[in-house]
C-alpha cells in the first residue's frame, strides 16, 4: 500500500478558534478543574474554568492597553509553567499571535526569532531571561524589547498586565477575540533546526481546532473530561502546546512542572492518567528499574528479566488476539511482584503513555503495554501541528505509529519520503514563499521522514531521507536503525553513526552520567571513576561493544558497526550538539569531533562481534556452576 486517508469525523464552522475552547468550559454548570498548579511545599492549587478565564481575560485586556493588535505577535521565553499557559490563551484571547521560544536559547537565537517574527512583546520567566532578551536587542535590535513581562511574580508581570488593561472594555477585548477564525495564524513555531537558522511554521486556529475536535473521538478512553496528564515537555514545543490545547478543549486536568529532576515526586503527587513523554524517558523508566535489579542481583535479577520477557510476550499474544492461559498466569505473578511497582513510580494510576518527537523500539512499546500502560506512539512535525498519524489502542499495531488522524493523508512516494496532506498541515513558512514552495509537492508536504504501510494503512517510519549514509562501497545505511537501540541501554547517552564516503561504518559514542557510577560499581570497578578514564576502561568498551554488537543483528554485515570511540564528553543542548528537542546535530558534531572520527578510521576495521549473552543467560550460566544446598 503506498496511500492511505481518513476521512475528518468533525468540520467546525469557520468561525471557530482556540479561545472557544475556554469559553465552553468555563459555560459548564459544574465549572470544571482545569488545571492544578503544583508547589514545590504545601497544597497544590486547583484552577477552575471560570477563574483562569477571568485571569485571562484580564491579562489579555492588558495586551490591548499595550498597544497589542490583532495579528501582532508576542514573544514567550519561558519553562513550562501554569503562567505559560495563561499567557499563551491571553494572547489568543486578544486576537494577536504567540511565539514560542525555548528558555535554553542563545542570544543569538532570541534575537534572529524575536526579529524574523517582528514580534511587539515578550513574557520571559525571570530576570535571567528578561536579561537575554535584553542583551540579544543590543546585538541585533529587535521591537519586542520595549515590551517585556514576567512570569515568576518578580518585575513588570501579570498582574501589573491586568491592572493596567483594567478599563478596556469587554467588548473591545470580545471583538479582538472574534476577529479570528480558522485561517488565520494561531502561532508561530520555530523548528529548532539540525542545521541553518531557525524556520518560523505559521500553524492556524484551524490546524489546532480540527486537530482537536477529530483527534478526541479517537482516542476518548485516554483524553476526556477528568482524565490527568503532568506536562514536562517545553511548551515551545509544538507536541505540548498540542498537548496543551486539547486538554483544554476536552477538559482534562492539566499540571505543569518545569524541572524533570522533580518528574518521579511529581507524578506520585499528581498521579496522571496518562503521561507524555519522548522515548527517551520512557528508556530511563526501564532501565532504571533494571539497573536496580541488576545492582540486587540474584534472583531478582532473574525475577525482573524474566518479567520483562513476560510482558513483552504478553502484548505481543494480546495483539495477536489470544494470550495462552499459563502466559497468563505468568503474567499475574510479576505483576505483582514487578509491574504494579513500575506503574506506582509512574503515579499509580496511569494506564496510557503518549510517546511523540522520535522513534520508540518495538520491544519496549511490548514491554509497557505489557505492564498495563499503553504506549500511544504517534508521528508529526512542528510543519504538522504535531501528530498527523496515531498508533491508538484500537490499531494496536506496535512498532508502528499507527493511521492517519481524521481528516488526513499519508501517502508514500517513489524514493520512499512520507508525504502528508490534511488539515493538520501548516499553512506555510513565515516570510519564506520560497521554502514553502520547496516544502510541497502537488499539495503534498515532503517530510523528509522515510517509511512504509503496510496492507491496513499502518505507518513505519525507517529514517531521515537526509541522514542516510552512503559508504565507499556504495551500501546506503539508515543511522537510526542502529542508533535507536543502543541509545535505548542504560549506560549510553548518545550515538552518532558515520561512514559517509568510508570504508566502513563506524559510530561515536556518549555515556550517560547519571547512570555511569551505579554500572561501574556492577563491573566491580571504583564508582568514583572519572568518565575520561571510565571511556578508555576494557570493561567499559567491552560492555559498549555488547550494546553494539546487538544493535548490529538488525542490520547486514555492510551496515554494521565495525568500530566505535567513546567520548569523555556528553552531547547536550548546552553544548551545542543537540536541539531543544533532543535531536543530534549531525553537522556540528561531525565538524567538532572530526579528529575522534579520523582516529576511527587511521585503524584497520575489526570483524563485526558475535552476538552477546542476555542478562538472563549469563544469570542462569552463574547459576549452573554455583553450589546449591543438597546438591553433591
């Protein structure tokens, strides 16, 4: 199959915008919770639909008093908090235009958004951040300098906002309101970019609306009235602010927390219902678990290993439509003895996980659904207003990303791109008729994704179109077939495949810090190792050249890693390596670290590794030569 389409289940009339959502909630007789605004001590805070529109209105209402238009646009540089939010549905409300920006930006990077947008205002969080912006207007001046509000309650915020706009009329601020409709621009996302300055993606009331209205009669059982969800992903992200405005719409409960070092305390004190996250949290949640089996050793290592394969053909028999009574049974016994613990830390009461921004491997989307949390992969791009193919429960095709959402198509083209059309789609690039030319064909958007469908309409991706390798030989390699599933084990942070133009395929890789010490002190080394000398250490390469030599039973002998170097550094946004999305730059990192890849191939190529034990194997390999009680 190389197309497929699902017809929209709703078409809202034109008129609509985002701001309708909030107006519906807050006309319910019950005045609904919608968000809950958690404190680092003492009581969280509910907040009802009623009272946030008030605050909104007020704050919007000192958008107007500012001098704010409609169609204007206004900055947010911010962490992901409750007053991101009602900063964002306050711009909405006063007809104008929010653009995000990652709280994490250079000034370089604040000043070429603020100015490409010719943005009026902005909403920083702190004094640390209104100094950025400050200091980018002095490098390159930009408008949206003279203009600038705190959200933290320190400086010229909100509440100065609001009682500045207190004489605007309601029904000045209401016609500002309506003057928007589907067509018009709701928000300008930049895409944060591998490579070259930042793309400003128009997306419209419209793309948000029908995106929202279609997608929650088909995933009802996870988003719905009451339903919980804790939001950690940067709202300058198009998957939360997707996130942000359907749970509004649909009248889920909302709480926001901006730092992930307080993610496992405040999901315990949320306890969601479902959780959002990209696949690389989900990995931590496994192999932390299993780090801590393995540090018990034993037989509780055997216990969760033994778990995990359980689970996994668990989901794998459900899928296929029958689970044999004694896999039952089997998977009664760990759960509770492992699964129900895994679900505790993650709240308690989750049942659905929502996994967007990269690729989750099959196993461990088996593995969770396994242990009673579904995991709903899904595929988009900014370009897309996030998700334009959803994997639901229903499809229940894991390891794929499931159909087009209503209202959209997906249709594969001759060299394999995924091409996307619907009403999900943006409505182009800011300022940039050029780029958007180049971004469609016949009405379709290029992706740049590679991948397949399969004979129900089933979406696979396999790849970045740009990212594929060419060897000296000539083999074409796809990088993240092998990336994904070693950047998946504990002890990696990050991995970047090379080999374009070489002899072979080779890879560079990061540990990942956190989890070093506590898998040092499981080789029976010093945990206190510094990573520069843990890199170089035998059984530090050893353990990586297991994680790779898996990785490599995916792909043919041509495509596999033949050799790697460990780095003594990580690659992270602050370094310059990664996007805010967690994405590698491949360019910048190829450039850095040329010398490392040129070590790689100044050495003759080894022969690919035979395959290494499982945890399992080599537990129950200790077990056969221990000496058991009773036993000659």
């Amino acid at each position: 199959m190389r197309h497929v389409a699902t017809d929209a289940l709703v078409d809202p009339p034109a008129h609509s915008r985002i701001t309708d959502f909030l107006l519906m909630q807050a006309g319910q007789d019950e005045d609904p919770h919608l968000y809950t605004v958690l404190a680092p001590e003492g009581a969280a805070r509910e907040v009802r639909a009623r009272e946030f529109l008030a605050a909104v209105q007020g704050v919007a209402k000192g958008l107007v008093a500012a001098g704010i238009e409609p169609g204007d646009r206004v900055g947010i540089l911010s962490r992901t908090r409750y007053e991101w939010t009602l900063a964002d549905l306050a711009i909405w409300y006063a007809g104008a235009v929010p653009v995000p920006v990652y709280d994490s930006s250079s000034t370089q990077q604040i000043a070429w958004i603020m100015g490409d947008s010719d943005a009026k205002a902005v909403f920083v969080e702190t004094q640390a951040l209104e100094d950025s912006v400050l200091a980018a207007s002095r490098e390159t001046p930009f408008r949206a300098a003279e203009n600038v509000w705190r959200l933290d309650g320190t400086g010229t915020g909100l509440d100065d906002l609001a009682r500045a706009g207190a004489d605007v009329p309601d029904e000045e601020l209401e016609a500002r309101r309506t003057s928007r409709g589907l067509e018009d621009v709701a928000t300008i996302i930049y895409t944060s970019g591998t490579t070259g300055p930042p793309k400003g993606c128009e997306l419209t009331h419209g793309n948000f609306v029908r995106l929202c209205e279609n997608t929650t009669l088909v995933v009802e059982d996870i988003i719905h009235p009451g339903a919980r969800t804790l939001l950690f992903l940067p709202l300058a992200h198009v998957f939360a602010r997707f996130v942000e405005v359907i749970a509004l719409y649909s009248g889920t409960v909302l709480a926001h927390t901006p730092d992930v070092k307080n993610l496992m305390a405040d999901l315990g004190a949320f306890r969601p219902t479902f959780i959002l996250a990209v696949p690389r949290v989900f990995e931590k949640i496994y192999q932390s678990a299993r780090l801590k089996a393995e540090k018990a050793g034993g037989a509780k290592s055997l216990i969760f290993e033994r778990a995990v394969t359980t689970a996994v053909a668990y989901s794998k028999a459900g899928q296929d439509g029958r689970v044999p009574p004694l896999l039952r049974a089997r998977h009664a016994l760990y759960d509770r003895l492992v699964y129900s613990k895994l679900r505790d830390a993650m709240g308690g009461e989750v049942t659905h996980a929502v996994s967007g921004g990269a690729a989750l491997g099959t196993r461990l989307g088996h593995f969770f659904n396994g242990i009673g949390v579904y995991v709903v992969e899904g595929y988009g791009l900014t370009e897309t207003t996030a998700p334009i193919a959803v994997n639901t429960p229903e499809i229940g095709k894991i390891g794929t990303v499931g159909l087009p959402l209503p209202g959209n198509e997906v249709r594969i083209g001759e060299d394999g791109e995924v091409l996307v059309r619907g009403t999900h789609v943006m409505r182009g690039y800011h300022g940039r008729e050029d780029l958007t030319a180049e971004a469609f064909e016949d009405g379709w958007f290029r992706t740049g994704d590679l991948g397949s469908l399969d004979e129900d309409g089933a979406l696979t991706l396999t790849g970045r179109k740009k990212e594929i390798i060419v060897t000296a030989g000539g083999k074409n390699v796809v990088p993240n077939v092998l990336e994904d599933p070693i950047r998946a084990s504990a002890l990696v942070s990050q991995v970047m495949v090379v080999g374009d133009d070489r002899p072979f395929v080779a890879a560079l890789v990061t540990l990942d810090q956190d989890v070093l010490p506590a898998r040092l002190e499981l080789m029976g080394l010093d945990p206190a190792m510094p990573v520069a000398e843990a890199a170089r250490h035998p059984k530090v390469v050893e353990h990586v050249q297991d994680i790779v030599t898996r990785a490599n039973q995916a792909v043919s002998r041509a495509e596999s890693i033949r050799a790697f170097e460990i780095l003594d550094v990580d690659w992270t946004e602050a370094s310059g390596h990664l996007t805010p999305s967690m994405k590698i730059k491949r360019a910048r990192i190829a450039q850095d670290f040329a010398d490392r890849i040129e070590e790689i191939y100044s050495r003759p190529a080894p022969e690919p590794a035979a395959a290494p034990a499982t945890p399992a194997e080599r537990i129950k390999e200790k077990l056969s030569h221990a000496h058991l009680p009773g036993r000659g």
